[in-house]
C-alpha cells in the first residue's frame, strides 16, 4: 500500500508523550490522522505513528461537518470543547471530553490539534440515550445565547447543512428575533415554524427551551423539531375541501331547490317554457354535482395508488376527433371554432376513456377562457418516441402567480365567491396524474404572450410490421 503522507514529525510534540491524555492531529481536509501520542495509538489499537500514513479513517458525513464546524468556529475562539460517544475498534463505545485548537500543517493548511480523555461514567444508559439523539429522526440541535449552532445531531446537518445558526434557520426574520428573545427569557416555546432546510422551506414542529451547557456551564438552548409539513399539507388539503364544498355544492344545490320549490308549488304550472327551463337547471346542475363526485373519487382513487387502467392500442387521433365532435356545438353556440391538426393515425397503448377525460378537461377550459371569435387550436405531433398532443387558446391565459399551482389539488386561480368560471380546481390535477400514469408527461407552456398552452406527451405505440 502506498502511504499517503508523510508522517508528521514535530519535535514539539513530543511532550504529549508524557501523558495520559489522548492526543492527535488531523488534517480533515485529507481526512488523515497525521500525529498521535503514544495514548491516543493505544486506544485506537495503532501499532505505530508511521502506520498512520496507511490508515484509512472512514467517517460519515455528519462526523466531517462536524470536524468542519469546530475549524470554522477555531477562526475566533481559541478552544472549541464538546463530549462525543466514539466506537473504537472491538471495543465498546466510550465517552470522550475533547478540546480542538488549531494546527498549521506543513503542507499550509490547518489541521486540529485534538486533546481528548475519557469521561468516567457507568451510566450506560445515558450513553444510550445520548447515541439516540444522535441518530434520530428527528431534529436536535444546541446552541449559545447568541444563537451560534454548539452541537447538532445528523438528522439536522443533513436537513440544515453544516453550516447554520439558530437566525438563519427561519424562514422569517421576525420569527427568529421573537424565538430567541423568548428563549433568553427562559420561556419555553412549542409551535409550528417555518424553517429553511436544504430543500426549501418546509414546516417544524419546534420545541425549544433554555438549558445548562454540560459541556461548559454556560446558559444554552436546546432545540428539537420534527418535519410537519405532510401534516400541514393534508390539514390545508381539508380545510379546502371544506370550501371546496362551500363553493361547489352550495350554489347547485341552492338552484335545484330553487327550482324544484317552484315546481312543486305550481307555480309554473301554466308555463310550460318556464317549467321546462327551470328542468333544465335542476338537470345541468345534478350533472355539475355528479362530476364535482366523481373528480372527488378520483383524486382519492390517484392518490392512493388504486385507479386501475385498462389499456389497449387505440388512434389516438381518432379520439382527439371524437372529443372535439362532442365540443363542437358548445364552440358553435360560443362562436368560437376548433381547428384540429393531426397525423391520421397515431397509435399508443392506452386506457382510451381515461385519455379522452384528458382531452376533454383540456378542451373544456380552453373553451371557457375563450371569447366570441376566437380559435382553439388542437395539433398532434410525432416525436422520436412520443407524441405530442397541443390545445391552445387565445384567452386571457394564466395569471403569473398562478403559473407554479396549476396543477395543485383544489387550486384556482380565481376563489372569489362570484367568480365567473365554475369549477372545483380538481381537473388539471386529474389530467396529469392519469398522463404520468401512461408513462407520459403534462406541462403547460408560459412562453405565449396570449392565452393558455397546454401539452401532453404519451408514448408511441410502434406501428405493426406488414
């Protein structure tokens, strides 16, 4: 084996010799163990100082940012002095009081002087509930009164990163001011936040209150939160469910009785053009119910994995046709045409009324953001190995914040109670999820300057040999 440095020889080190303290220097940027005294090669069963240029010391993510963490925090303090659990070789785990200060390498680079001895205890129990908190999967974090980060568990350094302060953890500034000026009060706080992670903002159950720092006796605060943002998701989910019905079950239903009251009363009796509107309000509205159900179901039915799809070799230019047939009399009494652009047969392997869904979804809302003259247009398109389905209209296209939501569960992107375009916010979220479900892709093209372009791609069903 080749060595991989050089061993360290500093003649200054050479007292530590003398004692029984374990002593080391590490260059962490080479990850390497360049100098050990003769107590640190014992416990760490090392045959000798030149067989530390062969070993290898393989350490996890969360042990190198925390190696990274203590030199940073070296660039103001002298000292930096914390406890750890360490696994020796063969032996059981043991707890360790460390003191790291600075080294300079011969290479140039700064390495830690590391002075370690071991804390006598016989409560294996706390060093089992120490080793917990380590590797929890839960956020655990401990920091000064100042807000500088003195410890955190893997769980956090692979949330937060390596690098964090108790202020930078918020996603709100006011919310980190008023949680440490609480804390530094000796109040205990226990609520929901909004947190920075390494993924973008996610919500914490937070748990924060002020404690005693073993290590150093000073005051500290001791932090844990847990990810609640599935939990805030589904809450927000019911809470639009509830307006959901508000606003999608209470206007029918309010017009079906309306307009069943009248009839029973007699009231119309002698009209027969007013009784047969008022049938035909009760009727569109009965159907405007039944849809609002059955895209209820099928959000359940998506989410939960269990929508079967029974699929065969279908044209699937022939069912773009039949579904802008079916439109073409809406369009018409609109005044607004529908041109159609197509290969005359494109085949995929599909679950044809699934997709016809689809295509009816995207036809009807181009439909009803288009006004009196204008054109929707459908085009399909072979690619290498899909094909590529366009519905294009010249509305008023989609508001810029709304861009980013168009596809959520129950989003809308007018929730006026007045507002003139009906619909729950299920369809788009639908349509994706059944094309996702063929193997393809849906999006929506925020490139126009005019109107609303949406796409999907499937893929192609290679044609028969002869």
């Amino acid at each position: 084996m080749t060595a991989r440095t050089v061993p360290l020889t500093d003649p200054g080190l050479a007292a530590y010799d003398r004692l029984d303290l374990l002593v080391w220097v590490a260059d962490i940027d080479d990850w390497h163990v360049c100098w050990g005294n003769h107590a640190a090669l014992r416990f760490w069963n090392i045959p000798s100082r030149d067989f530390l240029a062969y070993r290898e010391f393989p350490a996890s993510d969360t042990v190198r940012a925390l190696h990274f963490h203590v030199r940073e925090q070296l660039k103001t303090i002298p000292f930096v002095r914390m406890e750890q659990t360490v696994y020796p070789d063969n032996r059981a785990p043991v707890r360790l009081a460390f003191s790291f200060s600075t080294y300079p390498l011969p290479s140039g680079r700064i390495g830690l002087l590391v002075e370690a001895r071991e804390v006598q205890s016989s409560d294996h129990e706390l060093l089992r509930r120490l080793d917990a908190i380590r590797y929890a999967p839960l956020v655990v974090t401990t920091h000064s009164t100042d807000g500088s980060t003195l410890s955190a568990n893997a769980h956090a350094r692979l949330t937060f990163g390596n690098w964090f302060t108790l202020q930078t953890l918020f996603a709100r500034q006011v919310d980190a001011d008023r949680c440490l000026d609480w804390l530094l009060k000796g109040q205990h706080l226990s609520e929901d936040v909004e947190l920075l992670t390494l993924n973008g903002t996610r919500w914490f159950a937070l748990e924060a209150r002020s404690i005693i720092d073993p290590v150093n006796g000073l005051s500290a605060i001791l932090v844990a939160a847990n990810d609640v943002t599935a939990r805030r998701d589904a809450e927000r989910s019911k809470d639009e469910l509830v307006s959901v019905v508000s606003h999608e079950l209470r206007t029918p239903l309010t017009s079906i009785h309306g307009a069943l009251r009248l009839l029973s009363a007699g009231v119309v009796a002698d009209d027969p053009k007013t009784e047969s509107e008022l049938m035909q309000i009760a009727h569109e509205n009965v159907v405007r119910l039944t849809k609002l159900v059955d895209d209820l179901l099928d959000v359940q039915r998506l989410s939960f994995g269990v929508l079967e799809l029974n699929t065969q070799r279908c044209n699937l230019s022939r069912l773009i046709q039949n579904a802008i047939d079916m439109h073409s009399p809406i369009a018409a009494s609109q005044g607004v045409a529908i041109t159609f652009d197509a290969p005359p047969q494109v085949f995929c392997h599909i679950d044809s009324s699934r997709i016809d869904q689809v295509i009816l979804n995207l036809l009807s809302n181009a439909l009803k953001h288009s006004a009196k003259g204008q054109t929707v247009q459908v085009t399909v398109r072979r690619l290498k190995t899909t094909v590529r389905v366009n519905i294009i209209d010249h509305g008023s296209g989609v508001p810029k914040h709304f861009k980013t939501r168009i596809f959520g569960v129950f989003e809308q992107a007018d929730t006026s109670d007045d507002r003139r375009l009906g619909g729950a916010g299920l369809g788009l979220h639908i349509a994706k999820t059944l094309i996702e479900r063929h193997g393809g892709t849906m999006g929506y093209d925020d490139t126009r300057a005019q109107g609303a372009h949406f796409y999907f791609e499937l893929p192609l069903d290679p044609d028969p040999l002869p």
